[in-house]
C-alpha cells in the first residue's frame, strides 16, 4: 500500500494524504461495480433522469465547496474553478434530458417484418482522467455513460484524489446507487492490471500522449474499446480582415484560461503580417492587465501551474525558442510553481514554442503572408484537436475550415468543449468522440435486431 500526497502549488503546503487501494481491495470495487451494472442498466430512463438532474442540483447547490478543493489542489483561480463546476451541472442537465431519445431504438426498413438497432450499455467503463479540469473531464465521460446504463470507475490524477472523492460524493448525495460511481485511489501503474481485468469493459482517457498509447496498447492488446482524447497544439488563425480588438479579447482567453494548462487551448498565434504588428502590441498590453495571484482571491485570472516541474518545463521551451530567434515580448520568468503570462514572437516551426505543446501561460506568434501559409502552418503539427480562424469573412472562411487537420473548427470563437456538439481529435489528439449523441454512443453495443413472421 503506498501514500498519495495532495500538495496545494500555491503555497507548497501538504493538504491531505491518502492510502492507495490494494489489489484485493481493487477486486472488490470492480466485482461491486460489476454487481451494481446488471440492476442498473435496467433502470428506467425516468429514473436515471431524477438521479442526473439531482446531480446537478447538488453541484449548482454545493458548487463553492468542490470548486475550493480544485483550486487547493491544483491552482485554479477560485471564479474559473466555479465556473467548472457549473458546466458540470449543465452536462447532468443536458444528459438527462436528452439521453432517452439519443439511444432510441433505430428503426431501419429492410425485407424482414422488423429491424432495428438498439443501443445497449456496456458495463464497467474506466476513465484515466488528468487534473487540469478535475470535475468537467470527468463529468463529460460521467453524465452519459451513467444515463446510458454504464457503469463509471474512475482512476484520477493522483494529485487531486480529494477532487476524486468529491465526484462520488457528488453522485452518492444525489442518490445514485451505491457502486454506480466510484473512485479508485491507485497510481498509474495500476492501470494495465485493471483494463485487463475482464470485468472492465471499456476504457476512456483524457492525458498525454504517451500515457494514451499505453492505454490503447492494453485495451487493444484484450480488444476493449477505448476512446482517447489527448493532448493539443491549436493554432489560432488571425486573418487580415479580423476585427482586431474582439480577436484580442478571444485570443486572451483561448490561451489563458486556467493558467493556460488546457488541451485545447490556443497556443500558436498565426497572424498576417499585415497585422502583425498592431496585433502584438496590443495583444501585450492585455496580457499585461491579467491579475496574477492567489487563486482564492476572486479577481485573479492568472494562478499557479498546478505543479513546480511543469513550470520549469514550460520555463525550458520558452528559453530553448529565444535562443533560437524569438523575441520575448512579455514575462518569461518563473518562480516555484508560477510562471508569467508570456509572448513570444519570431517563432518558427522549428522551435520548441512551435512544434511542442506548451502546456502554461505561454503563447507563441508566427506570422504569414497568405491564407494558404496560415493553413500549412496550422497543420505543421502532430497534434489535430482544434482551431480558432478569425475574420470578418465568415463565409470566406467556412470554405477553408475543410482545409484544416483537425476534430474541431472554430470561427471567431475560441475552441470549447460544449455538450451538444461532438468533441475530440485526430492525429496524435487521440480518437473517439465525447459529448453529444456522438459521445453516448461510444461505450454502447450497437446491436442489431431483425425479426420475420
């Protein structure tokens, strides 16, 4: 049995500790979870609609109290952590609303008296889940495969345990049933040994890299499904006709938000040169104004990264493009966990700000001379989960979006994970898609039912 530490990036100090699950006790947990699915997915619709909608009452009701342990445990200004939990309420909402009718029988016209495709839940779903969004990605895998009839298992980070437990405290208070939802508080190398467990029927992370293709190794390995949604390099597309100073505003945020530490956030600024120059200067003087700071003060934007090694990372790719040629606009300094918001113009594809995913307050700019360099520039990247383009010419540029490697195109609009449409990426951002029907649909048996007289 080893210890799990909860240490707050902030101040450095310890905030609980925690005894990982043994085998044996792992066992007992998936051979209740297991149990739990057979009654479960017999419930009706109606019923798992009353449980989510009181999940989400619970979050909205009780939102104050899991958003402080989020920032405690991984910085997250205080009002961005909120806001989190909020979101979370409105995907319960969204789920049991919507779920009945996204996995309604199919019906499909053939010789036979009667053929359909029925939507059927699986099981036992794991779900590998980061802490940079320590609710909403665990809720966007949660809400639908819950109203589906799966089972939910879910192996955390293991800096925000205390964030964990608060998700099945979540369910519990809403009255699920007991099992429905549960925490494993175990370490990555935990993880084989449970996907191959047979009672665990699918899998689901959202991480890095290489954590993703160990994962689909092993579930590929014992042919489980699995859907990764992994890291991001998105490009933020600046046209010569974009209206300058709403970009500005988009751009800030695409970028910033939760102290930058964000898959989808925008990190490669492509701008036309045109523009170029006005667009920096006043790109620099909003980033100036972002409060850095306690993140339990409600007015700060800019906390801690949520550990000191993932600040002296971004401190090193940083450092690594200056000396190859870019120019440091603004910040670039770090102290323990914290990292300033950060330019860095003059950056080519060659440099780490470029071709590496920057996961902090660090934004990279690389001009062009034409709409097909922005696009080439774009897809020079091995990741392909999204892309913000900003123009006047909505038209103009809806004709390009097919141009784009990627799971998503925004139009004068940040990229943003929403319940209604689908999410998730190509190349190496993973596969498999979240949210919408799309999302439901991934941990099901699309079975087909065909019946004569």
């Amino acid at each position: 049995m080893a210890t799990k530490t909860s240490i707050n990036p902030y101040t450095g100090e310890k905030i609980s500790s925690y005894q990982t699950h043994t085998k044996p006790e792992i066992q007992e947990i998936l051979k209740k979870a297991d149990k739990r699915f057979y009654s479960w997915r017999e419930t009706p619709f109606a019923e798992r609609k009353k449980l989510m909608l009181a999940a989400a009452s619970e979050l909205k009701s009780n939102k104050e109290e899991y958003a402080k342990e989020m920032t405690l445990e991984m910085g997250k200004p205080i009002k961005q952590a909120i806001a989190e939990v909020e979101k979370c309420a409105w995907v319960c909402e969204y789920y049991a609303e919507h779920a009945e009718k996204q996995l309604k029988n199919e019906v499909i016209k053939t010789d036979a008296h009667k053929s359909y495709v029925s939507y059927e839940p699986m099981g036992v779903v794991l779900a590998i889940m980061p802490w940079n969004y320590p609710f909403w990605q665990v809720f966007r895998f949660a809400a639908p495969a819950l109203m589906a009839g799966n089972i939910g298992v879910l192996k955390h980070a293991s800096n925000v345990f205390g964030n964990a437990l608060n998700i099945e405290k979540v369910f519990k208070r809403a009255g699920f049933p007991d099992h429905c939802f549960t925490t494993l508080k175990v370490g990555s190398d935990a993880i084989e040994e449970i996907i191959e467990n047979p009672i665990v029927k699918a899998v689901t992370l959202t991480g890095s890299g290489p954590a993703g293709s160990e994962v689909a190794a092993t579930a590929g390995k014992n042919i489980k499904k699995s859907v990764l949604e992994l890291g991001g390099n998105n490009a933020l597309v600046l046209l010569k006709d974009c209206d300058i100073d709403k970009t500005i505003d988009t751009c800030v945020q695409a970028r910033f938000q939760n102290t930058g530490q964000s898959c989808i956030a925008g990190k490669r600024l492509l701008v036309d040169e045109s523009i170029s120059e006005e667009f920096i200067e006043k790109l620099v003087l909003k980033v100036r104004e972002l409060k850095s700071g306690d993140p339990m003060d409600k007015e700060t934007y800019i906390g801690t990264l949520a550990r000191e090694d993932l600040a002296k990372d971004l401190e090193e790719q940083v450092q690594k493009s200056v000396k190859a040629g870019a120019k440091l606009e603004i910040g670039g300094k770090r102290q323990n966990a914290y990292f300033e918001p950060t330019i860095v113009s003059g950056v080519t594809p060659k440099m780490a700000m470029f071709n590496e995913e920057t996961f902090g307050p660090a934004l990279s700019v690389t001009t062009f001379k034409s709409v097909d360099e922005a696009i080439e520039l774009s897809n020079n990247s091995k990741f392909g989960l999204g892309v913000s383009i900003f123009s006047e010419d909505i038209n103009a540029a809806e004709k390009i979006a097919n141009r784009f490697e990627e799971g998503a195109v925004f139009i004068n609009e940040l990229v943003k994970s929403d319940p209604r449409l689908p999410f998730g990426g190509v190349k190496n951002s993973g596969y498999g898609r979240e949210l919408s029907e799309h999302g439901i649909r991934e941990f099901v048996n699309r079975k087909t039912v065909y019946i004569n007289k």
